[in-house]
C-alpha cells in the first residue's frame, strides 16, 4: 500500500526506525531534524481539491480577467498542492511543486514499475509514454512526430546546440541574458571548435518588439547559422517576441532555437502562434509536471540535420524519438504529465495566465511608483508575466532573500548580472492574496528597519 499523504509516509518510515532522507524534508524541517511538518496541508486533501478543480472549473464561464480577481474561483486551485504554507515560496521560477494528484499518479506509477520492471516497467508503462507523447503534441500544436520527451529544457537545448553541425567560423547569436548554461556550452564549442558567438545586450526593461527584432537583425551576418532566444528571460522575466524574430531569421536563412524552460504552460503558446522551427522546455516548471521531465520540439523537416547527444541506430536519423535514445528511465515521470496537463487544462491557459499577472501586481502595486524601486520587469501584457525582478535602493538582492528566509521564511531569487541586480518574485496559482499582503508587510519592514 502507498500511504497517500508525506506525513503518513514520514510517520511509516519512522515507525519502521527509518530515518528519513533529506530530500522527503524541506531545508527547514531537515535543518531543525523534525520528521514531521504539521504545516504540510494534507495529501489527501489536496488531491480531492484538485479533483473538483478537474470537474468544475471547465464548466465555470467568465472573462479571464475577471475571474482573476475572483477568490472564491481559485480556492480549490489553491488547495490542490501540498505545500508548506509555513514557507512563503515565491521562487517559482526554478523548479515548482506539483499539485497532489500529479504527485500521486507519479507515486503509483513508480510503485507499479517496480512491480517486476522487466514487465511492469518495459511492457506495461513504458509503451504509454507515447500517448504522453501525443497529449503534449496537441497541447502545443505541433505533429507528435516532431515532439521528443526530455527530462529538462537542459537537455533539448544542449542536444540541439551541440547536435548542429557547425564548422569553424559559423557564428551563433544570443544575448548576455540568456541561460547561463547555454553561453557556457556555446562558449565551449567556440573554445573547441572555433564557432564564433556573437552575445548581444537587449535594455532591461524593453517594451518594443522592432527594438528586439533590430537588434538581433543586426548581429546577423553572412556566417551567421543560429539563433538562440529565451522565451521569457529568466533573470528578468521579460517575454521576447519568438515569432518576429523567427520570421526576421528564417528570412536569412538562420535557425532560431528558442528556450521555452519558463514558456509553455506559463503562457498560452503552441508552434504555430510562436512558428518556431526548435522549442525546448521544461514541464516541471510551468506545467506542474514531475521533477525531471521536459519536452524537445523540432519541427519535421529540421530533425535529420541534428545529431543526438547519445548515439542513437542510424535509422532513426529522421525520427524523433532518436532524441529519446538515453538508456534505461523512469516511466513514473512522464505519466505524471498526463494529470499534470489535464489540471492545466482544466484550469485554462487563458485563466492562469490572467491570474498568475493578478497575483505580479498584488504585491508589486505597492512599490510600483517609489522612485526609490527599480523594476526590471515590463507590466505591459504582451512582455510580461509571473516573474518580476525588482531592485530596492540600498538593499543588495542577496543580503536581502537571506533575511528573508533567514527571518520570514520567505524565498524569493537574488539576481545579480552585470547590467542589473534585483531579487525575482514569482507567485504560483497556489499562492494566496493574502500571502502576498503578508509579502509586502514583510518589504515594508527591510525597507524602514534595515536587514540587520
Ligand atoms: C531560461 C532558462 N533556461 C533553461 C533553464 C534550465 O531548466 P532545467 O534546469 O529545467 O533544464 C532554466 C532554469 O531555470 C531557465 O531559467
């Protein structure tokens, strides 16, 4: 039997004179050795809110920005993650917490692999995952033939910016804000192999799609082969129009890579509003999907000129699932996105979205018009969405998210790149309002009585 709630599996372990591993523990409760967190809303309880959420909402009518501010929609959405409510988590921009029912799909499916994986595992639930496949094709609108499951946007980004044959000399663009890993693996084919990269800056905030487009445009040269792009920048959250500059690049014959790790499911967006031909992402972000798992989309005719990073039988050269060919995986993860879709789904993109902004001007309207506040996040709804990046003159960004958790329990990203600092707030659909009153009480009070 799976107990079905964290605490009655802590309580198990106990029990059975099992210390519990750290990583079933938040940082608080492993840091004070306490083996069981009464603030940890109930697992079951959460799964039946969600449940209702799968079984409502869908019927529930009204503009999107209406029911935005309509607390009375969002309580059972609210209710759906067993999270800690004694931690104010407004990191959402790293990795999220999925919502109960996905974590219990994942549980059960886990268990049932280890059954007798040889059959469980490889002939029960594997063969599923290409159903997974075909949801998440539909989900973004693209051919399931031209979708590969990944564990992480890491993994599609690093497997088409290394799989692309470039020789000495061909350039790539990309920006100072983009991943920091994605400069690093460019960097390192540019050591390696002698590919130029061209990094180009973009102002912060920049609220004009023909200044981005320009500005790529510009760093384009006859050498020129790729370009990668965030969707939404992650140190700022700034959203960047993927469409026209895909347009403006494939008109110059130059292969747009787009980063969606914060894209998809954060923002209602499918292959043909971004025609983009190369889109990766990760599903524990955004769509609240199992930790480790993700999605590589290439459009059709693109695949065969992409070498997998694994080896993969040459067959499969014009195939997707090439992308796939890492050895032996879980299955439990990928049938965690089925569930996690259905919520998202159910919610709506369109109503999460207008909620998740809801949420950004809650506690930002408080600070939005001190000139002592420096944000670098655009408010315009076509540049920006949950994460904000905000620079409170005098407070340095990582002095202040360490009195935050330090003193509040509060987790918030400092942000410290060479053209801006600030520390990046981002709310979750779990999130209350009045979490984020309490936020900005708890501002208020570094603001006036200093972080000491
Ligand atoms: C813009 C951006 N790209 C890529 C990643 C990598 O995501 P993952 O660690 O899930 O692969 C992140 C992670 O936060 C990110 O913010």
């Amino acid at each position: 039997m799976i107990p079905h709630s964290r605490r009655g599996f802590l309580t198990q372990l106990a029990a059975a004179g099992v210390v519990a591993p750290t990583w079933l523990l938040s940082t608080a409760q492993a840091a004070a050795s306490v083996a069981v967190a009464p603030a940890v809303a109930g697992f079951a309880a959460a799964r039946a809110a969600g449940a209702r959420v799968q079984a409502t909402l869908p019927l529930r009518r009204g503009e999107a920005a209406v029911l935005a501010a309509d607390e009375g929609f969002w309580r059972d959405v609210q209710a759906s993650w067993a999270v800690d409510r004694s931690i104010l988590n407004l990191e959402n921009g790293g990795i999220q917490p999925s919502p109960a029912l996905v974590n219990h799909a994942f549980i059960e499916a886990w268990q049932q692999g280890h059954e007798a994986p040889a059959y469980t595992l490889n002939r029960v639930l594997m063969p599923q995952l290409d159903e997974v496949r075909t949801r998440l094709a539909s989900a973004f609108g693209c051919d399931r033939e031209e979708l590969a499951l990944t564990r992480n946007t890491t993994e599609g980004i690093e497997t088409v910016l290394l799989g692309l044959a470039l020789r000495s000399g061909d350039e790539v663009v990309t920006t100072t804000q983009d991943y920091w890993r994605f400069q690093n693996t460019l960097r390192q084919r540019s050591e390696r192999e002698g590919i130029v990269l061209r990094s180009i800056t973009l102002p912060v905030p920049v609220e004009s799609t023909d200044e981005i487009v320009d500005r790529f445009a510009a760093a384009i040269t006859p050498r020129t082969r790729v370009i990668l792009l965030s969707h939404i920048i992650n140190l700022t959250g700034q959203v960047l129009p993927v469409r026209e500059v895909v347009r403006m690049a494939r008109a110059r014959g130059v292969l747009v890579v787009v980063d969606g790790a914060h894209g998809f499911a954060q923002l209602p967006c499918t292959r043909e509003s971004l025609d983009c031909d190369v889109y990766a992402t990760s599903l524990h972000k955004w769509l609240g999907a199992p930790h480790g798992t993700g999605f590589l989309y290439v459009r059709r005719e693109r695949i065969g000129e992409i070498w997998p990073l694994y080896p993969a039988p040459f067959e499969l050269r014009e195939n997707i699932r090439k992308f796939e060919s890492i050895g032996s995986v879980a299955a439990a993860p990928y049938l965690g996105i089925r569930p996690a879709l259905d919520f998202w789904l159910a919610i709506g993109a369109e109503r999460k979205l207008a909620r998740l902004r809801w949420l950004r001007d809650r506690w930002l309207a408080a600070f939005i018009d001190d000139p002592t506040v420096t944000v670098h996040t655009p408010r315009s709804v076509e540049f920006s969405a949950a994460l904000v990046t905000i620079d409170f003159a005098g407070l340095a960004p990582a002095k202040l998210a360490g009195w935050l958790w330090e003193r509040h329990r509060t987790l918030v990203r400092p942000v410290v790149h060479k053209e801006f600092r600030g520390i990046r707030v981002t709310p979750n659909l779990y999130t209350t309002a009045e979490e984020l009153t309490r936020f900005v009480e708890i501002l208020r009070a570094a603001r006036t009585g200093g972080l000491s």
